[in-house]
C-alpha cells in the first residue's frame, strides 16, 4: 500500500492537514502525520516505509532519504527547495518536487506590509514617506516577483525587473520595464524586492558593491533567502550610508550588528512569506494532488532534481 507521509517539525494548520489528508484517502492511498517532532531519529524512524513525503522547512537529508527505503516522491510545501539533498534523491531514485506559486500572493503581501511600515517609520508618529511614484525593481521575476509587480503598480510605484531566464517580452506583457543587468535594476530603483534562490552561484552576492550603487533613501526587501545577502558587506553599507534601509522575513546570522542601525532595519522573527491561512493550505493540498498524479500517472512536473 502506498503511504504518504507529512513529516513537519512546525506544522500545517489542522484545515491544511484535513485537506491533505483528504486528497490522499480519496487517491486510494494511506495517510500518516509526524508533527512538533523533537529529535530527528523520530523522522527517521517516520519515513521507513514511506511511499511518498510532504515536508515544509523540514530538513531531508541524505540520512533521511537512505532511511526511507520505500520513498519515491519528496514534495517540499513552498517554492524554494534548498532543504532537499537533490543529490542525494536522484542517486536513490526519488524524485523531489516544489509547490510554485502556491505562497506568491503571501509573500508579495509580506514583502508590501513591511515596506510600508518601514515607509511609515513604523507608526512611531513622526512624517514618513509614501510608495506612490517610487521606482521599484524586481531581482528575479517568477511567480511571487509577478505578484509583487501586480501590487506595486495597484499602489502606483514605476515596476523594473531583472530576470535573465524570462523573456523581456514577457515582462513588458505585464506592464514592467525589464532592465539589462542586476547593476542596472539596483542603480535605478529606490526600493529592491528579492526573489533570488540560494545557489552556489547567488550566495552572498548581494553584497557592497551592488547595494551601494542603489539611490538615497534604498531600500533592500528580501523574502528569499539569508544566505544570499554577505552579511558582512551589508553592515559596512549600513554604516558608510545612513540613508540605507534593510527588511528582511529571516533574521540574518549577524543580526546583533545591526543594532545600532536603529529603525532602518526591520527582521521577522522566523521566516514569515508563507505564513497566511491560505497559503499554508494551498501549498499542502498542491504537494498531495502532486504526489497522487505523480504516483498514478507519472506527472513529473514540478521535479527540481536531475
């Protein structure tokens, strides 16, 4: 029989886990749930006769793939995948998929609600500035970058982006001026949302260089990864450019050095872009109907490893 199971240290919300669980009985399949689990051997021991796994933030690492010897499908709950070992699933023959698209619309919230209280002197009293006429540039326009442009323009910003794996005619589409380099987008837009994964390749290079060619009064939001940003690099800009503002959903590593950078950072306390009652369902439910179409049919759409 096949068994999926939901594997989450920091759960689904109970309507998130009932549709889940729902989608997997009525594909003919066994459900089985590890929640607020305290030590990874209780995961390991989980996921032994494990057909199929939905995870959110949740570690998968090689241990855990070697473990589970009936283990043909891993879903990560959520766009990015970077606590998947994608080699270590395609050298056991599991294919690992994402959930695109399903926590955009969170994110893009997140990423607005933030820029604006940081707009707004966060409501301290005192006069701050509005969004309205400001440029903004997108550094990476997929599903939650289009989102982003969709709300940026409802409140009346000037939308650039910078994606050089989507066409510009597709960003022109939408109403977006696309920009020819990262160099270009940051010089240009006042306030910068960032969408980038974390690869070997984007680690740490949002760094001095390209920050400090960004106009007064920048703004860097990032709602994608703490390893991106060299976190070094950005205190030095915080402290050569008072002018400077960083909002991020993750805390960075160093978050203690910002402190005297008073109210020009603001830094969730856990990563929040998915945080929403919809997206928490969305994200789930899509990772379940993936597994059964997967399973049943074969459909490797969303497939991220090789």
């Amino acid at each position: 029989m096949t068994k999926v199971l939901v594997a989450t240290e920091k759960p689904f919300a109970k309507a998130a886990v009932d549709q889940i669980e729902a989608v997997v009985k009525e594909a003919g399949f066994d459900f089985a749930l590890l929640e607020k689990y305290a030590d990874k051997a209780e995961l390991l021991e989980a996921v032994k006769d494990a057909s199929a796994l939905i995870v959110r933030s949740d570690k998968v690492t090689s241990e855990v793939i070697e473990a589970a010897k009936e283990l043909k499908i891993v879903v990560r709950a959520g766009a990015g995948y970077d606590n998947l070992d994608l080699e270590a699933c395609t050298a056991n023959n599991v294919v690992a998929m994402n959930t695109p698209g399903q926590n955009s619309n969170a994110v893009a919230e997140l990423a607005f609600g933030m820029m604006i209280a940081m707009a707004r002197n966060a409501y301290n009293g005192t006069a701050g500035t509005e969004l309205k006429g400001k440029k903004i540039g997108i550094h990476a326009y997929g599903n939650v970058g289009l989102y982003v442009a969709k709300i940026a323009q409802g409140i009346g910003m000037d939308v650039y982006a910078f994606d050089p794996f989507v066409d510009d005619a597709k960003i022109k589409a939408d109403g977006v001026t696309p920009v020819a380099s990262v160099e270009e987008l940051y010089s240009t837009c006042q306030y910068v949302s960032l969408h980038i994964p974390a690869t070997p390749t984007t680690k740490e290079s949002i760094n001095f260089d390209l920050l400090s060619k960004m106009p007064k009064g920048g703004v860097l939001v990032n709602t994608a990864r703490k390893e991106v940003i060299h976190e070094a690099e950005m205190i030095k800009l915080m402290m050569e450019r008072e002018d400077f503002c960083y909002i991020s959903d993750i805390a960075p590593d160093n978050k203690e050095d910002f402190a005297p950078f008073g109210g020009r950072f603001f830094f969730t306390p856990k990563k929040m872009g998915a945080q929403t009652a919809e997206a928490n369902i969305n994200a789930g439910v899509a990772a379940a109907n993936q597994i059964a179409d997967f399973i049943k049919n074969g459909n490797e759409t969303f497939k991220v490893n090789k």
